[in-house]
C-alpha cells in the first residue's frame, strides 16, 4: 500500500498536469505558455497582442497607449540606425525582441527583477518558438543580442522622456546616454507620437512583411 507521502506526490503531480497552462488565440491556436510549440506560433495573434499591450503600464500621455507593437518598430528603427550593415535575419530578431508580450503583457523591469528567473525562462521559451516559428535562429548571439539591448534601452529612454513624464537627468541614469537617431526629425516624432490600435498593428505586420521577402529573396 502506497503511504502518504507517495499518495501526496501524486495528487501535486496530477495537479500540475491538469492546470491550465495554455492561451487560446483568435487564429483558433492553443498556446502552451510554459512549452510553446512553434506551430502555435501566429503572425496575426502577435501583431493583435502586442497592439493591445500597453508599455510602461499605460501610464504615458496622449490619445491612446503607447504599445509594445509601436515600441518594437521604434527599436528596430533605432537598431537599424546603429547597425545598418545588419542583414534580414537580424532586423526581425530585432523586431521581434519582445514578441512574447503578445500573451505574456509588459511587465515593467522593476517587477520583473523581482519576480526573479522562472518569469525569464518563460519569455526565453516562448521566444525560441517565435523566432523558430518563422525560420530564425532559436536564440540571438551574444554580439546581436548586445545591439538589440541598446536599441531597446534607447527606445525606454525616447518614450520616457516624451512619453512617460521622466526628465532626461533620470532617463540617463536609468536608461543610460542614447545616441542621437540619424532618421529626419519628422520620422522620429511619428515613431514617437502614440499610433491608434489598428495602425500600431499594420506597422508592426508591415515592418515583419518587409524583412521577411529580403529573407525569402536572399
């Protein structure tokens, strides 16, 4: 006869197992959060996600949030600008650096160092089936990984700083000195001003669109 302990390992066993720990999309996919499958994996679901997620916990001025899909053109835009000699297969990296937020939300760094390593393995898992999804590298190397973290911290620093009420002494220190973009001043302000839902998602599918038939062309 099975004593106690045995009997409780297995009731937490058959628990987990039943727990839900899945994301039904709007394409009719089920999302595994915890072992996503790439063939899970959507275009329209994130472009739909991450139009609808809102950085810095909505707290930003203007019309309408500024969202993770305008955030993610913002930081290919910067990181094209510091790397243009970089190929096809770097920029969508780049573009799709936060693409896990389309079912995970944008958690704001503070909380996110306080939730500790299980929340990064998740991201990590569920970015390995999106760049996998659409035929990239699992994981960025450490050189292009470097470059997009200085890109998307040179996004946090425009968006705090014209967005989120921080002055630029506090958006140095936090974010560190960002370079000064090359692109007109008239194109950065529209990557800047807040984009409604509907545009923030055609930019973002637009931008996938572009590199993707360089990839399909080279």
């Amino acid at each position: 006869m099975a004593d106690a302990n045995t009997l409780s390992a297995k009731s937490v066993l058959m628990s987990q197992k039943s727990a839900r720990a899945w994301q039904r999309m709007l394409s009719g996919r089920r999302l595994d959060l915890l072992d996503p499958s790439p063939v899970d994996v959507e275009l329209s679901d994130i472009a739909h996600g991450l139009a609808r997620v809102a950085r810095w916990n909505g707290q930003t001025i203007g019309d309408y949030p500024f969202s993770v899909a305008q955030h993610s053109v913002l930081v290919l835009e910067l990181f094209r600008t510091a790397a243009p000699d970089a190929g096809p297969v770097a920029q969508l990296q780049a573009l799709l650096h936060d693409a896990p937020e389309y079912v995970m939300g944008d958690i704001i760094s503070p909380f996110k160092a306080a939730m500790g390593g299980n929340y990064k393995d998740v991201e990590n898992r569920l970015l390995s089936a999106i760049f996998l999804r659409f035929s990239l590298p699992a994981t960025m190397t450490a050189a292009l990984a470097k470059q997009v973290k200085r890109a998307d911290r040179e996004a946090a620093y425009y968006e705090a700083t014209h967005l989120a009420g921080f002055d630029t002494v506090e958006a140095r220190k936090l974010f560190g000195e960002p370079s000064q973009p090359t692109f007109e001043v008239d194109a950065f302000e529209t990557l800047i001003r807040p984009w409604p839902t509907q545009q923030a998602h055609q930019r973002f599918i637009e931008a996938f669109e572009s590199i993707s038939t360089r990839i399909a062309g080279a």
